[in-house]
C-alpha cells in the first residue's frame, strides 16, 4: 500500500458519498450522535466501522492493543466518560478478536519491554481465571477462552467507573461484551449477565 494511493481513495469513497447524498458532509459537519461507543484492538484486520457496517457519526470508536480498560489509563478513561456523559450513547462495546496478537504475547514468557505493564492487565485476567484456562487442554482453545474472559474482565472494568454506574441507574446504559472471529468473519455477542455481575461486584465497588 502506497501512501498516495490512499489519497486516491479518499476522493473516490468522497464523491461516492456524495453521489448518494450531496449533503452528506454538512450533515457530518453539524455534530455527532452516536448511538454506541465501541472500545476494540487495534488489529489492522479488526476494522471497526466496516465490520459493523456503520456510516460515518454512528459509533464512537477507540482503539488499544488487546481492548483494554485500566483504570488508571487516562485515555480510555477520557473516552468513555466524554461519550457517555456528553454524547450520551445508549451501549458501551467491548470488543475483543480471536487471533489477537496482545492476548498472545501475555500467554507468552517474554520481555516485550514498554509493553510489559499493558500486558500485565492481560495476565491479571488469566490469574482471575487461572483455574478454568489450565484445565482447557488445547492451547488454541485456552487462547480463545482468554480473549473472550479478557472482553469479559474489561466490561467489567467499564462497569467499576462512576459514569456507566450513573448513567446505568439513570438512563439504562448497558454494556455489551463482544468477540470478532478473524477467521471467519464473525462478530459474536458473549452475552454476559451483566445484571447478575453488577450485583456481585457492586458491592465492592459501588461508587455511585
Ligand atoms: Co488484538
């Protein structure tokens, strides 16, 4: 991929645009609101808006290596308390991928220098879960369990903030827990029970 090909095909998906809708641009222009904030990995095969499927103002999106959620990461920290308190977004998405590079590195006994702390969030959640991975024989499965857990310890990451406990008893904010196969394409809902987490983890960390 060269670099001036992509200015190519920002005029083309341009004017395909406004082909469609010559107003598409000062629509976009006026403001956003979205509907959903989308917390994912920053795999350059797990692209978002496309496979979702949205247009551009439908989702609010942010990017991090593995999907994570640590409370002392002032960007992720940033992100989801301007879109639920001033965008007001209705679903708080976190969405791991199979295949992920971050989750593979943390199953790995490996140096990767200023990563090191990022991936300790990850190995975190596999010594919360230690007990069900090691008793999942296939490595490939124990990999795919640990990203789908990790989806599942950063929601609840979400739900320990001040913001999504208030928007939720104000407004029913709900966090959703999602999983993209690479493999085949797949976005997959882990359906977690989040009613029945909260009322586990609220007492702990209700803070709002
Ligand atoms: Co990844």
């Amino acid at each position: 991929m060269e670099i001036h090909q992509i200015f190519k095909n920002n005029r083309q998906w341009a004017a395909n645009k406004l082909k469609r809708d010559p107003e598409c641009f000062k629509k976009l222009s006026e403001g956003q609101h979205p509907a959903i904030l989308y917390i994912g990995c920053c795999d350059s095969r797990v692209s978002a808006e496309e496979l979702m499927g949205v247009a551009p103002g439908e989702v609010f999106v942010h990017r991090n290596i593995a999907n994570m959620v640590p409370n002392t990461d002032l960007n992720v920290m940033s992100v989801i308390n301007y879109a639920v308190r001033h965008l007001q977004v209705q679903h708080v998405v976190v969405c791991g991928h199979y295949y992920c590079g971050g989750v593979k590195a943390a199953m790995q006994q490996t140096d990767m220098g200023l990563l090191n702390p990022w991936l300790r969030n990850i190995r975190d959640v596999y010594r919360l879960h230690q007990d069900e991975l090691n008793a999942i024989a296939s490595e490939e499965n124990r990999y795919k369990r640990l990203v789908e857990l990790n989806v599942q310890e950063q929601c609840i990451n979400v739900i320990k903030t001040a913001v999504i406990q208030k928007a939720y008893k104000e407004r029913n904010v709900r966090v959703h827990g999602w999983v993209f196969d690479v493999r085949t394409g797949m976005l997959h809902d882990l359906q977690i029970d989040f009613d029945r987490i909260l009322q586990h983890i609220m007492q702990i960390y209700r803070i709002s």
